[in-house]
C-alpha cells in the first residue's frame, strides 16, 4: 500500500509551501506522528507529521522545491521493497482532505487554550482514567501503543516528567503534599508555558519620574469619586496613559499569525488579576475612548466580580494588551509573561523614592520602572523603545494624553 | 534496492512467521529446516495433542449422549485410527505451511545448520554454505530429562514418545502436572488407560490459580486419573515387563507398578551442534540471551521461541518472530508479554491470561475478585457442562482487568475476549458495558465484570 504524503495547508490563505528539509531519508522507517519533512511559508516554519507508519519509499519534492497545497511531496509504503504506485496527477486534491498533520499551528484568532481536542485522542481505557485523576492532559501525551495509542505506561513517564519538574523546583526534596491541579491551574500553567515557548519575548525597563500621576492622582480623587464613585487609582491612570500610548504606536496592539500581523483598530485592556489561588485577566473594551471615570468603575466591577468569582468567560477574554502591576507589594521592577496571544504586556514596579540628578542636582524624586515585555517576531527593539519613551512622557506629564 | 538477506533456522511456529514477515517486507529468505516445517507446534505439541483430545471429547459426550437423548451403540475407540488421523491432520497442516513459504518465494533448504561465521552457515549434509545479512535463529525446545535413580535402564516416555505409541498401554504413570501431563493424562485415562500424575508441588499446573486448578483437579480426579501431589519419584526398576515406581509422598514411601512411566517436566532450548560459541553468540542459563528487540549480542542475529526461554508457547514464538523480522527489516519493534493467553484442553478446558490472583497481591497491587459460576449461564446448563467459572482478578483503584481465568466449556476460545482486554488496558466497567452474545459461556465474562462494577444480573 502507498501512502501520500501532501504538502497541508496551515493556514486560511496559504497556497503553496516550500520544502525546506527532510528529516528523512529515503528507505527510512517513520513512525506515525514521527516529524517527516519540514516546509515554509513566507515567514512560518512548520513540521508536519508522517500521516502514518511506513518506510519512505519516495522524495518527490526536494529541499527548497515549491510545492501547492495538496500536492504530493513523498510516498509512504508499508512493508520494505514494495513497489510503489506512482500518483496520477491530482490537481484538485482536496486541502481539507489533508492526511499530514501539522504540529503545534495555532488557527487565526484561536487561543493555544479554546481548542478543546475535538480530534480523537487514542488512549486505553486505564490510561484515560489515571489521566483524567491525575490531571495529566492526552494532549500532550506521546502514545507508544500501535497507531500510537497511549497507554498507562505513557501517562506514567507524564506524571514522572510533571513530578521531576516538581521536584526540580521543590529543594530539599521531601514527601510534601500534593495538590491535584485545579482547571484554572491547568490553563495557566499550558498558558504562561506556550508563551515562553511560542513567542519571541524580549524585555525593555525604563524608570520614569512619578511625580506627576501620584499628584494628577490625588487631584482627580475627588473629581472622579463624585462622578463614579470610585477612588480612582495610579493604575487606573497607567491604563488610560498606556492606551494613549498605544494609539500612537498602533505596533503594539498587535497579534502573531501564521498567515501575518493582525493589527487592532480597538484597544481592549486586560488587567491582571491575583486571586487566591490563580490568576485572571479581565478585560476593560475600548480602553482610549473611556474617560477615567468609567475606566475607575469598570476596573472596580472586575474587581468585585473577579473576587466573588463572578466573571463571565466574556468578560475575560478578547485583550489586546495587558498591564500586571506588584506595586502595591513593593516589587521595584519585574518581568510579566506575555498574554497570549497578544504581542506586549506591561510590568509596572513600585514606586519609590529615590535620588535622581535633575539640572545637575540630587534631588529625591518617586521614580517607578516599568517593564515592557514584547514578542520580537512582530515588534522591533526600536518600535518598542520608541512606544516606551512616549509612555514615559505622558508618566512624567499626564495631561500630554490630551495633545 | 538490494533486497536483504535474512536466514531463518528453523521452520517451527517461531521460524516460519518470521520467515513470511521478512518476505512480505521485501526480503529474500532462506529457511532451514532440519525435520519436518512446522516444529514441535505441528509436529509434536499443541496440534497433534488437540487432534487426541478431541477424539476423546467426543468419545466422552458420546457416551453421556443418553442424556441429550442419544444412545450409541457399540460405541468404540480404535486407537490406530485416531492415530493416523492425528498424522493427516499433522501433514495437512506442514503441507500448508511449506506451500505459504513457497508462495512468497521463501527457499527452504532442509538440513542442519552450522555456523561459520555470523554471516554465513553451512549445511551439514550437504556442505552447501548459506550466506545472509540477518540471521533469525529459531530452533526451539526438546523435553527436559529428569534423571532418576533408574531411568538410565528404564526409558522414560516423553511427550514426543505419548504422541507416537503404537498402542495403548495398560497403565501408564506421567512424572509431572503441568499442561502437558493433564492433557495427556487425560486422554489417554479416556482411552481406557489407568493414569496417575505425579506432581512434586501441592497441586496440578502449579503456575495458574489456585482455583482453576483445584477445580481441574477435581474433574481429573472424578474421571479416574489418580493424583499424588507434594510427591516425587525416588526410584524405577523392572518389573517382569512392569515397571516398579517407588514414590516419596507426604505420608511416607509407596510403590506403584504401571507399564509406562512417563515425563512431562518442561522443556529446554536446544541450540546444541549450531556452533554458537564459534562466532561469540552470547547465552545465559542455557537458553540465546536476547533483548526486547529480539536482538542477540551480535548485532545481525536474532533469536526467538523456546531457544530464547521465557514464556515457551506457540504463540509467543509467533509473535517473536514477526518481531525479530521487522527489525531485521529495518522497522523497529519491541516484544512485550503483558497479555499471554495460557490454555488447557482438558475438558474441562482452563485457560487464563494476566495474573493470578495470588501474583496480583505479591505484586503489590490492590485487588478485587468476581467469580461467576457455569451454573449460571444457560449454555452451559444446555450443553451439561456447569462445572467450571469465569474468575476475574482486578485492580480495586481503578478495576483496570489483571487477570481472567477460566475453567468450562470453551474456556480457550473465550479466553481471546480477555486477552484483548488487558492488551488495551481495560477496566471492568467496559467489559460489563460490552453486549455479550446470547446463548454463549462468553456471557460469563460480562457477568463476572459486572459483579465488580454494578453487580451481576445473573447472580443472587
């Protein structure tokens, strides 16, 4: 039997793709699943999965040969030395009838996260349920059962690889208590760990001279409690200044494709949130166009529903930029994981006062640091450091948001 | 391509699988076989055995056809006949087996293999060499000898020996009970022979459960074979044309006088006169040292079947050798014994995969037991065969299956059920979900399952 091996189609407009290697040669045995050749588009690589287990009887598409969508570009058989059966030409081979899977291609506008495996996962029976006790997702799971089947073996070395993990971090090791992995802890941890691999994340600090937000602060406390009823906070500020920001340096309100750069004519501001036993970012929509009064009330709602446990997934979904900020526990500066899949978050330190040379003096000044983290496959080390000096402008002199 | 050249010693269930699979993946094959193809399997083993006791089956229902409403008259066995059907059935078999080899073009080459170097062997009678890329070596078992005081002047039956009687002995006593001894054991108390089984440890096929065997115990024991467990044979002399056998028992020294005294104790690889230590092949414990691969020490030489020791059944020799083939093809495959299917064909018949109950609790896993009894299941009480029950053992966490044994009718057709089961890691909720055909025994298994997970319909 000979087994076709196509060029897939990752993504809505992508028509043809270019071979750039193959982790195979011929007469080779491949296992399904098992990363056969390697392709690009404009500016995504992909590793696209033997379909099914076999020898590699035929390359028909060599290193940097273009090849459409559905087009053939090897031949599988099963058993060693079979003749192999030439395909007929077939131009219009359906795309979606694609037998190569392509690994790890995350769908336009679709979160790593919202695809619950609508596909298949083949699992035994004991391995489904010592999975499903233990946490461990099949997802993310190697099978080693035929046709790659995972079997209790596999969720085993899964939840021996999670436990070194523990372990590695846990020093001095001992028996300790283990805590079953809650839903909203198995999606930050899939999270915050997809954004460390998938992005490009790149770090920008820059200290900036507060004076000016805490008094603008303390000026608007009243102006703002009598219109929303709310105490307006630095926070609060920071969002609206940054949203400003954005909307001159639109770069920033952003997001990675496989297919380009989907740029956002709307500013939606997530807003970290600790709870006591997670972590939520709830969403302020159309941040720019929201005076200071209504961003002080919606962040309170959050707030209040967020504790209560309130929040709809609506309500925390659909951000365009995210701003953490550990100033109320005194951290001076940090780092914040990017939000996928946007392409920028702020970390905002602490404020503290510190001396500084102002006209070639010492002067005592309250400086805050704050932190962008950018992914660099679609912002540029300028881009962000020019966006950061406009932030730090309208820091330093609030009512420039008004120019 | 150059197509590889993979040699095969031996045509035995081990040998002649391997030999098709190295063919169908495009190799060109040479298979040597010194005896006739098919090995002890066909030849001496499981087929010829299945073609006794099936004669002996049907002998015994015969003669308890008054209660199905069926009376036969001069009702008789003619042992010669019974065995020259065994020979055409064991010749019908080779027969198939030589003419699949010859369609995917396998040359078979009879004689002895020597090694000559780790590529090439060559033919004793013949001088012929035969050269290869891959060498599979499958040469089997041949029983294991007991030695006592007197056997170097009395002959002791072996298995191969009960399978080529000429004719029925008056008595004959069989040293061991194990698979072979029972079956054995009885067929030939059916055919009018007294039998007596002799078992050094407290019971009959001692490695199973002890349920299984305690109740096949009981049914060999109702038929007429006698059983001395926890005995040894001490010593055997002559006795006119008898054979005197003085037997150490737990109740002190007796003597028995039979006309054939046989062996059933195991069997042990045999790979002598190959010439193994000339090219450096690794062995332990007298059997071929392989990995899980199939793979001897040295890199182009497999081994499998009885010559690498282990579970030695027919069907694990098979599954070895497609293993060793498609490695030595190129395609990367690991042997893994979780579920081996263990079967008798007494009737009535036992058989059981996983483990015991026993092992189960040694292994440390916590367990759960469902036994449901033949009693229960309506064909079994309409073919009048109730003695028996399917027993499953189960790991209590998560009812993952560990271990099914079964004694009644079918018992080794019904056994596949569980065999699969284990091999996908099955729990007893999905046998209790699976619909079982009505009127068959395999309900027995659903039921069994459902006395662990939501209860027995069947079952007070």
């Amino acid at each position: 039997m000979t087994i076709k091996v196509i060029m897939p189609k990752v993504g809505l407009t992508m028509t043809e793709g270019t071979i750039r290697e193959w982790k195979k040669k011929e007469g080779d045995w491949v296992e399904k699943g098992e990363i056969l050749f390697v392709f690009e588009t404009e500016k995504v690589t992909n590793d696209v999965e033997a379909p099914q287990s076999g020898f590699l009887a035929k390359i028909l598409a060599k290193e940097d040969d273009v090849v459409p969508v559905g087009g053939v570009v090897g031949l599988l058989v099963k058993e060693k030395g079979e003749q192999v059966e030439l395909p007929v030409e077939e131009a219009e081979a359906a795309p979606e009838a694609s037998p190569a899977t392509v690994t790890e291609v995350t769908e336009q506008g679709a979160s790593p996260i919202g695809n619950n495996g609508k596909a298949r996962i083949k699992a035994t029976p004991m391995a489904k349920k010592i999975a499903k006790e233990k946490g461990i997702d099949l997802r993310n799971v190697t099978g080693s059962g035929p046709g790659g089947r995972i079997r209790v073996s596999d969720v085993g070395s899964a939840i021996d690889a999670q436990a070194k993990a523990v372990e590695a971090i846990a020093v001095p090791v001992s028996e300790g208590k283990l805590v079953k992995l809650t839903g909203m802890r198995t999606i930050i941890a899939r999270k915050m760990l997809a954004s460390k691999i998938e992005t490009a994340q790149t770090y920008m600090t820059v200290s900036v001279d507060a004076t000016r937000i805490v008094e603008s602060r303390e000026k608007l406390v009243p102006v703002i409690e009598k219109i929303a009823g709310v105490r307006p906070t630095i926070n609060d500020l920071l969002m609206k200044i940054a949203a400003s920001a954005i909307s001159r340096h639109p770069i920033i309100n952003t997001r990675w494709t496989p297919d380009g750069i989907l740029w956002f004519d709307t500013i939606h501001m997530g807003m970290a949130m600790a709870l006591d036993d997670g972590l939520i970012v709830p969403v302020i929509r159309d941040i720019a166009t929201k005076p200071l009064s209504a961003i002080a009330r919606a962040r309170a709602e959050i707030v209040e529903k967020g504790r209560a446990g309130k929040l709809t997934p609506d309500e925390m979904k659909g951000s365009t930029f995210t701003l953490s900020s550990l100033g109320m526990f005194g951290v001076e500066q940090f780092t914040a994981n990017i939000n996928q899949p946007e392409s920028a978050i702020l970390a905002v330190g602490t404020v503290t006062d510190k001396p500084v040379v102002v006209n070639k003096e010492v002067v005592i000044r309250p400086i805050m640091k704050v932190t962008l983290s950018y992914d660099h496959r679609v912002i540029d080390g300028a881009k962000a450091a020019q966006f950061m000096k406009t932030l730090r402008e309208l820091i330093e002199e609030p009512f420039l948001i008004v120019a | 391509m150059n197509k590889e050249r993979v040699i095969v010693i031996g045509g035995g269930v081990g040998g002649y699988p391997a030999a098709l699979r190295a063919a169908r993946m495009g190799a060109k094959v040479t298979l040597i076989e010194r005896d006739k193809m098919g090995g002890v399997c066909l030849n001496k083993g499981c087929i010829p055995t299945k073609v006794f006791l099936h004669s002996a089956s049907l002998y015994d229902e015969v003669k308890r056809g008054s209660i199905f409403g069926l009376t036969a008259e001069k009702l008789q066995i003619d042992f010669s006949k019974v065995s020259a059907r065994k020979n055409a059935v064991v010749d019908r078999l080779t027969a198939g087996v030589t003419s699949l080899l010859r369609h995917k073009n396998v040359s078979i080459v009879n004689g002895t293999a020597v090694f000559r170097d780790s590529n090439s062997l060559e033919i004793m009678e013949t001088g012929e060499a035969v050269v290869g890329d891959k060498i599979i070596l499958a040469t089997g078992s041949i029983p294991a000898q007991l030695s006592v005081d007197g056997s170097e002047d009395i002959r002791l039956l072996t298995s191969d020996d009960l399978l080529a009687l000429d004719s029925l002995p008056e008595s004959l006593l069989i040293i061991g009970g194990g698979y072979i001894g029972v079956e054995l054991g009885q067929f030939y108390c059916r055919m009018g022979v007294n039998v007596t089984i002799v078992e050094m440890l407290d019971r009959i096929i001692p490695t199973e459960d002890a349920e299984i065997s305690g109740a096949l115990e009981k049914a060999l024991v109702n038929e007429g074979i006698d059983i001395l467990t926890q005995t040894t044979v001490e010593k055997i002399e002559r006795s006119g044309s008898n054979k005197k056998v003085v037997l150490a028992t737990p109740a002190g020294h007796t003597e028995i006088v039979v006309s054939e005294v046989a062996q059933s104790v195991g069997r042990r690889p045999h790979f002598s006169g190959l010439n193994v230590e000339k090219i450096g092949l690794a062995t332990e414990k007298g059997r071929i040292a392989v990995n899980e691969k199939m793979e001897t020490n040295i890199p182009n030489i497999y081994a499998v079947g009885d010559v690498i020791g282990g579970i030695m059944l027919a069907h694990v020799a098979a599954a070895e050798g497609e293993c060793a083939a498609r490695n030595s093809m190129g395609q990367p495959t690991a042997m893994h014994y979780r579920a081996v299917p263990r079967c008798i064909y007494t009737s009535p018949e036992a058989a059981c995969v996983g483990m015991t109950e026993k092992a189960a609790g040694e292994a440390g896993r916590e367990v759960q037991v469902a036994r449901f009894p033949m009693q229960a299941i309506g064909k079994a009480v309409l073919q009048e065969q109730t003695d028996g029950m399917v027993k499953i053992v189960a790991d209590k966490r998560y009812g993952e299956v560990l271990g099914v044994h079964i004694i009644g009718p079918h018992a080794t057709e019904l056994i596949a059920e569980a065999v699969l089961a284990i091999e996908m890691e099955v729990t007893v909720e999905e046998l209790a979900h699976t619909i079982h055909p009505h009127p068959t025994v395999s309900e027995g298994i659903g039921e069994a399952a459902m006395v662990l997970s939501g209860g027995a319909v069947h079952m007070p």
